[in-house]
C-alpha cells in the first residue's frame, strides 16, 4: 500500500475478479481510491461487475489478484473474523429486494444487528425506534414488512443498516423496486445522511438522474472503471 493508505477509506490497486479460470476477467486490472465522506454512484450495464465491486468494496468477497485496502488495512491477509468485525461495525447493507425477515415487525428487523453484538433486547428496541423515527416510521414499528409499502420496507432496511453508526453505507441498486418518487425520496435520505452525519455513501444504480447527484460517479465498462464527474480518480 501507497505512504497515503490512512487517508484513504479504500484503496483499491490493480484488483481483478473473474469466477471462472482462462476467461477475460471482468474485473481487469481495477484502481480506484475511496476517501471517507464521499459518496461514489457506481453506475455500468447489467453484467459488467457493479455488483461485484461493491462486494469486494463490502469484504464480502475478495479478488483473485491485485490489493484492497479498508482504513488502511490490508484485506487480502486480513483473517475472515476481522473482515466479519470491520464489516459488522463499519458497515451498512442496503438491497434492491429489502432482504428484511417477514415474520419479524419493523422494529425487530432494525434492532436485529444489535442483537447479533449482543445487546440486551431493551437496549436494541429502543436504539431501533430511535433509528425507525429518523427514517419516519416510528409509527410503523409494530407493522410487519408485508404490511409496508415498497418505499416504507427500504426506509426499514435502511434504518437497520443505521442502527450499528456505520461510518459507510453501500447499496445496490436500492431504488430498482421503487417508483420514481419513491427513488428520489430514498435517495434524499442516503444523501442527507451523508451531509448531517458524514457517512460515506457508494450506491450501484443504473439511473443516471440518480447517479447524477453524487459527488463521484464512476462506470464499469469492459473490466475498467472510467471516472465521469468533476472529481478525478486519485
Ligand atoms: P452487475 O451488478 O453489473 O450486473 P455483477 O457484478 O453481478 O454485474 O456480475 C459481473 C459478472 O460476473 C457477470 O458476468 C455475472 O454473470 C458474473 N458473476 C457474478 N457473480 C457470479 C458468481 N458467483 N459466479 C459466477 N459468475 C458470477
Ligand atoms: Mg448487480
């Protein structure tokens, strides 16, 4: 890693990611610097690897050859229990499908990561409600998903993804359910959260009206990332 590594949230160098042996990986040689605060659109045509970036950038899955840095970190000889750690308290998912549990209420889907640091259930119920009022759907809490509307359900995972102070959020494609208005809506609270609270926002999106208003936005085109917005790739 560079003498920048600490400042830099990810550092990624010459990152390749193919699944199957002696075909073009698509993923080709990758660079790309990340810094805590930004937020980053990765945008791309389906199959080009989006979803694939942000699963390296969410150490959930790690190339088969180049270097990733997380906070200066080194990913690669990192131990599966430290990238569970980082990524259990760095980190919040969110999902095109929601991926909340139906036969838990609102309020126990959001507290749920809580209780998987063992917290006390009284502890994790009441930072839930806290979370579910800064999306609001406070009162919601007792409603279970299938009783929310689309844009209801993804404001719950995203309070679940809150409830743990994760300094970064990484979504993919979390608006691809929602209708328009229901996008913007979302995409207004990713954004707010990144200007009140500074956390660092990577969203794959195919909506190009949505990917407008990062700071960086960055296409996955033929294995290689092309930077399109007035920041320059470090
Ligand atoms: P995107 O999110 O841009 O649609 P992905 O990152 O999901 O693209 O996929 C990139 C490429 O990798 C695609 O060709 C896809 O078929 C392939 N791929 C993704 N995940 C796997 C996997 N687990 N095994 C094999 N191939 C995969
Ligand atoms: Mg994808």
């Amino acid at each position: 890693m560079s003498e920048h590594v600490s400042e830099a949230l990810f550092e990624l160098r010459g990152v390749s990611q193919s699944y199957i042996k002696r075909v073009a990986a698509f993923l080709d040689t990758v660079d790309f610097t990340l810094h805590r605060g930004d937020t980053c659109a990765i945008v791309g045509a389906s199959g080009s690897g989006k979803s694939t970036l942000l699963n390296i950038l969410g150490l959930l899955e790690r190339p088969v050859a180049g270097r990733v840095g997380f906070a200066g970190q080194d990913v690669m000889t990192a131990s599966a229990d430290a990238l569970a750690r980082w990524r259990n308290r760095q980190m919040g998912f969110i999902f095109q499908a929601f991926n909340l549990l139906p036969r838990l209420s609102a309020l126990d889907n959001v507290g749920l990561p809580l209780l998987y640091r063992h917290q006390s259930r009284s502890v994790a119920r009441e930072l839930a409600l806290q979370k579910l009022d800064e999306v609001g759907l406070a009162d919601r809490a007792g409603h279970f998903p299938a009783d929310l509307s689309g844009g209801q359900r993804q404001r719950v995972a995203i309070a679940r993804a809150l409830v743990g102070q994760p300094s970064l959020i990484l979504a993919d494609e979390p608006t691809g359910n929602l209708d328009q208005a229901c996008a913007n809506d979302i995409l207004e609270l990713l954004l707010d959260l990144n200007r009140q609270q500074q956390v660092t926002l990577v969203m794959v999106t195919h909506d190009t009206g949505l990917a407008a208003r990062f700071a960086r936005r960055v296409e996955v085109v033929d294995g290689h990332l092309r930077e399109c917005g007035e920041h320059v790739a470090a």
